[in-house]
C-alpha cells in the first residue's frame, strides 16, 4: 500500500493547482471521462448486437422450417365448404352477407317506386361490412343510409345499430 500513500501525497501536495484553475480540471477531466463512456457504449452496443442477431437468425431459421413444413403438407379434401352446399335457411327478418348471418332488419318499408327499402331497425354483427351488398329475404340490396351505434357485446363481440337505414335494392334472388 505503499503507492497508495505516495499517491495521496502527491495529490495533496498539488491540490493547489487544482484550487487555482477548476474550470482546466473540470475539462481535462472531461476529456478523459468522454471517450470512456464512449468505449463502454460501444463494447456494450456490440454484445447487444451479437445478442439480437443471433435471436433473428434463430427466428428466420425457424420461419423457414415453418414455411416449408406448410408447403409440403397436403391440403385438406375433407371437411371444406364449397358454394354448392345446401344454401342456410333465411328467416323473416335475416340479413345475410358473404353467405353469413350479419344480422336482422325489423320494421321493413318497402319502396318499389324508389326501388329501396327503409328499416325501422337495422342490427348487424361486428363483420357486416356496410360497403358491400347484403341479402334480405329476396333482395340483394346496397346500403344508402345508416348512421350506425356500435356496441360492445359480452366484452368481445360488436353489435352495431342503426335506425330508419335505408337500403337500394339491387337485385332479386
């Protein structure tokens, strides 16, 4: 311990110089501080990335026997829905779209002048998209007019409601 205590003795012995010019001190000390942190944040920075790039490799690897794995299973034959199925009864007030219930419609007026019907009541699911046509008994129809509440159903679902909607008939089935 012997260096110890000939630094100390040193540092006290020129602790004046220090006293007479802080703002010196201050830099030089910040000169050597600076360029440490700097070798810190690289060397730290560098085992991050090593880190993060050997994670990613893994994920890649992994996606790629994923992929393959999809590319050579056969495709199901069984069990699949085609459009030539037995079509889903409609009931009274059902409205259908993509070949779903979406929902139902109360309170029908039907406008053959206008060629559009107006609900008193119009109820659809979350996925009723309000952009596409819709079935209603025997119509295919394209929604004009419907200013939409949504609501949220046991947490999960969605439920929008919308009253006086107005539809355009499209077509007959």
């Amino acid at each position: 311990m012997r260096w110890l205590d000939k630094l100390t003795d040193a540092a006290s012995e020129n602790l004046h110089v220090v006293r007479q010019a802080p703002w010196a001190f201050g830099i030089c000390l910040l000169a050597l501080l600076i360029p440490i942190c700097a070798l810190i944040y690289w060397i730290d920075d560098a085992r991050m990335d090593a880190k993060y790039s050997g994670t990613i490799a893994s994920k890649d690897a992994l996606i790629a026997h994923l992929e393959n794995q999809l590319s050579t299973r056969p495709l199901p034959t069984s069990g699949i829905a085609t459009l030539s199925t037995t079509p889903i009864p409609h009931g009274q007030d059902d409205i259908f779209q993509s070949g779903k219930r979406a929902g139902i419609g109360t309170g029908v007026i039907a406008d053959l002048t206008d060629n559009s019907l107006m609900y008193k009541r119009f109820v659809v699911d979350g996925r009723f998209d309000a952009t596409r046509d819709f079935e209603y008994r025997d119509y295919v129809l394209h929604l004009e007019k419907a200013d939409f509440h949504t609501f949220i159903v046991g947490g999960v679902g969605v439920r929008k409601e919308a009253e006086n909607a107005r539809a355009k008939i499209v077509a007959r089935r």
